[in-house]
C-alpha cells in the first residue's frame, strides 16, 4: 500500500515537473500602457492561442530607464538581468546595436518576412545588412489641418496636397491675413520639422559611409530656410516647449500641425473638434532632386536579446503577431491608434474604415498607402549629436547667423563628437 502511494506521488511529480519544463515566460520591456503595453497584451492573447504554454510578461519600463539599463547591464556583463523582448526607438536601434554587439539577436534568417513592412521602417532597423528589430509603430508623417478653418480663408484639403513648401507657404500666409489663424507650432530649438523635412527628400545628416554631410548638404540648407521663412513670416509659430505646443493644437489656436501619425491620438483628445480635421500627406521641398511628400518622424521596433534561452520563442511569438497578423492591427488600433508599418493591415476594412474625428476620411488607409512612400534613410551612430548640433544651427540663423556659417560650425561639432 504504501509502495504504491510513493510510486504515485512519484509520477504526479514526474508529471508536475514535465509540465513546468515545458511553460515558457518570456519577459517584454516597453513603456505607454494606452499604446505599447496594451499591443503587447493583445498580441500575448494571440499566441497564447498558438502556443499555450507560452506567458508573456510585460515590465512597464519608460524609455529612458530602457536605455539606461541596457547600458548598465552591458557595461557590467550581467545580461541576465536583461529582458527576452524590449522596445527600441528607432533613431537609437542603429547606435546600439554597433556599441553592444552581440547583445540583439540577429533576425534575418529567423523566417520574418521582412518584405512585408514598409521599406524605410525595415531600413532603421538593419545594421550592414543584417535586421535586429521587428517594426512596430507607424511614425508616418502626416499634414493634419482644421478643415473649418481652410474654408474660411477658401481653401481645401486638397489645395494642401501633393504641394510644394513654396506653395504650402503662400497659402499659409494667405490664410494667416483672412483668419488669424497660423497654419502650424513647433517647440523651439527643436529640429523635428527640419528632420521630417529633410528625410522627405531621401537625405539625412550623415552620407552613405557614415560621414557628416552637414555644412555641403544643399538639402538640410534648403529645409533650414524653409524653416526660417515658416517662423518669420508667421505661418508657423514656436512655442518654448512639448507641453505648449500640444496646447497649440487641443486650443484650437493653430489651423494644423506636421508630425508623425501618432499625432492624432492629441488631435482627436478634444471632442469639440470633431468633423474639423483632415489629413494629407507632407510638403515637398522644390529645389532638391529627390524631393517627395512623405516622411517619417518617431517610431520603435521590438527587439530580441541574444543571451535569452528562449530567443527561439520570442521570435516565435513575434513572427506570428507583429510580423504576422492582421487581427492584431485590427485589435488594437480603435483604442490605441497604434497605426502598423505591416502592410497587408492596410488591406484591413478596419484599416479603410471611415473616421468621423476627420470628417468620415479613411485616414489609416491613407497613412498606411504614405508608408509605402516614405523615403529609406539611415540615422548612424550619431544622429542624436547630429541632431543637437542642428537645433543650435536653426536658432543661430533665426538669430542672424549666415547659414552656411552655421552649418559648418555644427558639422565641426559633431566630428569633435565622434573623435578621430
């Protein structure tokens, strides 16, 4: 009797054990509980159809504690305190991966189809040919304008697209005498506008070996006058900070704003504007040679982390999620507006349905055909220097600077940053 109750216990053991063997917890790092975090649970619902066995674990982290983490735990050799999954910004993806290597999991013969995202989200995520991350969030640039207030000056939205910034501007200050109203607000010192600008022309700060390309690039020059001309004739008005430039938008005091999609999920946080909005795509520039009207500003992608014992199951569940279903784009963009660069969402009636916020326009149908356009650039090691050195360029010319003395003193900034 008693043998065959330690023969029992044995196998409700054996049984116990094997099916702990065989549960996984993959363990996710990323931030925004309204938009991230709340994908990554829709999507851990997804594959637990797939694979049952598998828990997702979601660590709230904001974006600078992953940064500063991952740097530690790198610094330090303690990978293991690392997560399986984390959520990588775009315009940093490139400067990790090239001073921690070996750290990302290398996902170019993990079975992703690559091919299904748009081409210059898969580029910020590529290091000399090889991809590290999956791309998320859709960081498209848009034009987003009040339509009420176009009327009143006798204008469209369809005046505002497929222009060019000479155009945009003319009718901008046009619309500026008969209402009041400037078209745009951006934070001053910050050189968002001049970024989305210049990558609509399929330029950038640095050339294709990773040299600075600032002081000779004829394309910044053009954008940094645009820019000038923008703030100096009114059309567009600087505010001192994020804060005050979202209240530019949710008061009602400028007709529109330039940015990255995500953008409308501020717009749309002002229930009295319903029915007054719309979207088309950006300005072009009218002297550069590769001048387009799409662009890009923010946006991350989800990357795996070499040392985790179970990489082969991260991407797994990211293979069959945000590389790989439809559902989960349908999911999660009416709460979140977590727009996709995975293009067969585009496809989606959920991606094509009208928007009554922007006057019954199918606005993710249209971000989404813009994504397909938006010119590929490579941000480099240093882009956030780059950028700074920018910032302080635009300020100095708006200040009276000449503008190419201004350019080659940020160009000279940034090859002291990198060294010899």
């Amino acid at each position: 009797m008693r043998k065959n109750l330690i023969i029992t216990l044995a196998l409700v053991l054996v049984i116990a054990l094997s099916g702990l063997a065989s549960a996984v917890e993959i363990t996710v790092w990323c931030w925004d509980p309204l938009f991230n975090i709340y994908a990554m649970e829709e999507a851990a619902k997804i594959y637990k159809e797939i694979n049952p066995d598998v828990t997702i674990n979601i660590v709230e982290t904001p974006w600078d504690d992953v940064q500063t983490k991952l740097t530690t735990a790198v610094m330090a050799g303690q990978l293991n305190t690392l997560p399986d999954i984390l959520l990588m910004q775009d315009n940093a993806l490139i400067k990790n991966v090239t001073n921690f290597p070996g750290v990302f999991y290398d996902l170019t013969d993990s079975g992703i189809d690559f091919s299904q995202f748009a081409d210059f989200k898969v580029r910020l995520t590529t290091v000399d040919g090889r991809n590290y991350g999956v791309p998320f969030d859709n960081g498209t640039a848009i034009t987003a304008l009040r339509t009420d207030i176009l009327e009143q000056a006798g204008y469209t939205l369809e005046d505002f697209t497929d222009i060019t910034w000479s155009e945009f501007i003319e009718m901008g200050k046009d619309i500026l005498a008969k209402t009041g109203y400037p078209l745009l607000s951006s934070v001053s010192e910050s050189p968002d506008h001049v970024m989305v600008t210049l990558q609509s022309a399929r330029s950038w700060m640095f050339d294709e070996n990773g040299n600075v390309f600032i002081a000779n690039n004829e394309v910044l020059k053009e954008t940094v006058e645009i820019y000038v001309e923008l703030v100096k004739s009114g059309v567009l008005v600087q505010v001192p900070d994020w804060e005050q430039y979202i209240g530019t938008i949710n008061r009602g005091t400028v007709a529109g704003t330039i940015n990255g999609c995500w953008i409308i999920g501020t717009i749309v946080a002002q229930p009295d504007q319903a029915g007054k909005w719309g979207i088309t795509n950006v300005p072009r520039l009218d002297k550069a040679p590769n001048a387009t009207n799409y662009s890009n500003q923010g946006g991350s992608s989800w990357m795996v982390l070499n040392h985790s014992p179970n990489k082969d199951v991260a991407v797994d569940f990211l293979k069959h999620t945000f590389a790989g279903s439809v559902e989960l784009y349908e999911t999660i963009l009416p709460s979140s507006g977590a727009l996709a660069t995975y293009l067969p969402a585009g496809d989606s009636d959920v991606y094509n349905e009208p928007h009554p916020f922007f006057g019954g326009q199918p606005i993710y149908a249209d971000i989404t055909e813009f994504a397909a356009k938006v010119p590929a650039v490579t941000y480099g090691v240093y882009n956030y220097e780059a950028r700074d050195a920018v910032a302080v360029a635009i300020s100095q010319v708006l200040a009276g600077w000449d503008i190419n003395s201004a350019l080659r003193e940020a160009e000279e900034t940034v090859k002291f940053l990198m060294g010899p």
